[in-house]
C-alpha cells in the first residue's frame, strides 16, 4: 500500500512566482528525495492560480517520519512561507490496491 499526500492551496498575494518555484524545486531535489520511503512528487497548477502538491510515500509510517523532519527544515520552511496559509488543504490517502 502507498500513501499518497496532497496540498492545495493558494499563495500569497506579494509571491514571485519563479521564487516560489525554486523553493518547490527545492523540496523535490533537497528534501524529500533522500528520505527513505519516498516515491514521487508532483505539483500542478489550475487556471485559476490554486496549486496542488501529490507527495507518494511508500508507508504511513515513512510519511510520518518525513513530516516530522520537515517541521525543523529549513527548505520546507521557505516552501510554506510563501503559501497563504487559510487557503491550504492537506490530506492523506491510502492505496487500496
């Protein structure tokens, strides 16, 4: 079973969005890459500017692990300084198959 992770939400008004964009990268390519567990990571965007972040895990157990590091991550800390934080959603889903 995988656990698939999402994030919608919407940023900040005063956001560059290459700026954002870089931290993004930077999630994907210095964070969660080299967490064991980890399976894939996507972001999408809506025509309408609301974002949307897919993060795969293989087990609850490594995606707890992986949340628990990035509270003291610095690259997670500037990925989430420019999200407006009343706009977000995250969720956790579990694979049936």
């Amino acid at each position: 079973m995988a656990v698939f992770e999402t994030l919608t939400f919407r940023l900040k008004p005063e956001t560059d969005e290459v700026e954002f964009r870089l931290a993004d990268r930077a999630v994907q390519g210095d964070f969660v890459r080299d967490i064991p567990g980890f399976v894939q990571r996507t972001t999408c965007r809506s025509r309408d500017w609301e974002w949307f972040v897919v993060t795969v895990w293989e087990t609850e157990h490594e995606a707890d692990k992986a949340k628990h590091l990035g509270e003291s991550s610095r690259v997670m800390e500037k990925f989430f300084s420019f999200i407006d934080r009343e706009s977000s959603t995250a969720k956790r889903y579990t694979s049936l198959d």
